[in-house]
C-alpha cells in the first residue's frame, strides 16, 4: 500500500514545474471542489503576483486548508482561509488572521519565503507549510502519512487548476 501510494504521489508531482511560480498565470478559479467567492479571486490573485507565485497554486492550498472559508480554526489552531498559525501570522506581519486579505497576503509571502529556502521544489514548500521547514529539512518531505497526503491533495488540486487555466 505505501508503495503505492508513493508511487501516484510522485506520478502527481512529476508533472508539476519545478518552481511553481511565472509572471502572470491565470488563476482557474472554478476548477476546485467547492466556490471560490470572487473577492478571494482578487486577493489570491494580488498576492500572488506580489510573491511572484502561481495563484493557482496559492488557490489550491486556500482549498485544501479551509475551503476558501475566512473563519476556518483548525483542532492545532491554525486560523483562516491559509490556516496560519498565531505565532506564524505574527511574525509575517499578520494581525488578524481572519481578515481574508491579511491572511492570504500573509500565507503568500510564508509561501514566497519557503519558495526561496527551498530552491522552488513544491514538494517541500508544501511539506514545510503543513509540517514546519526545519523538520522537513531533517526529516524529509515524506515525514508522516499526513504530510504525504497533504502534499498529494494540493498536487492534484493545483494539477487539476493547470488544466483548466
């Protein structure tokens, strides 16, 4: 089963460029499971061209972190629509998390900045993003099932968003 699993984890991710970033993608908005509100378009759309990110990769994180809901607070108590926690949100400038446009400003620069640690490889962006940089770094992309899931489910989503761009 693991190796299965590893084996459509790196299928997903082969196709994906290295760097997920480029001057001005077009965001495909309807290509998620559930509505993207147009208000959040434009946020993720603007920060990601701040960060130089692909807004669609930003888009399928938002998706998979709160399915685009602003007042999202997971059980560790990551808050928003890109789930920052409190002590993350505030060392990116963040004062209140669940302003819809601070927190996806705030997620795309920790996005931006994870991007530049990690020379472009998304797979550890976004293991960093879920699991911390510096457990990622010691122990790798494929830490816990959760992380490896994670990372498949924004792979497939973002995928699925290049497509249809």
């Amino acid at each position: 089963m693991k190796k299965t699993l590893l084996v459509v984890f790196f299928a997903l991710f082969a196709s994906i460029p290295a760097s997920a970033h480029t001057n001005t993608p077009k965001l495909a908005a309807e290509a998620f499971p559930a509505p993207m509100p147009q208000y959040l378009r434009t946020i993720i759309e603007e920060a990601a061209a701040k960060y130089d990110l692909d807004p669609n990769l930003l888009a399928a994180m938002a998706f998979k972190e709160s399915a685009f809901n602003p007042t999202a607070v997971s059980r560790r108590g990551a808050q928003g629509i890109l789930q920052l926690m409190p002590r993350t949100a505030k060392a990116l400038g963040v004062q209140n998390a669940f302003d819809p446009r601070q927190n996806i400003f705030g997620g795309a620069k920790y996005v931006r900045q994870l991007m530049d640690r990690f020379d472009g490889n998304v797979e550890l962006v976004l293991a960093s993003y879920n699991l911390g940089p510096e457990r990622i770094e010691k122990e790798g992309p494929r830490t816990t099932p959760g992380v490896v899931k994670y990372v498949g489910d924004i792979t497939a989503y973002y995928k699925f968003a290049l497509r249809n761009a």
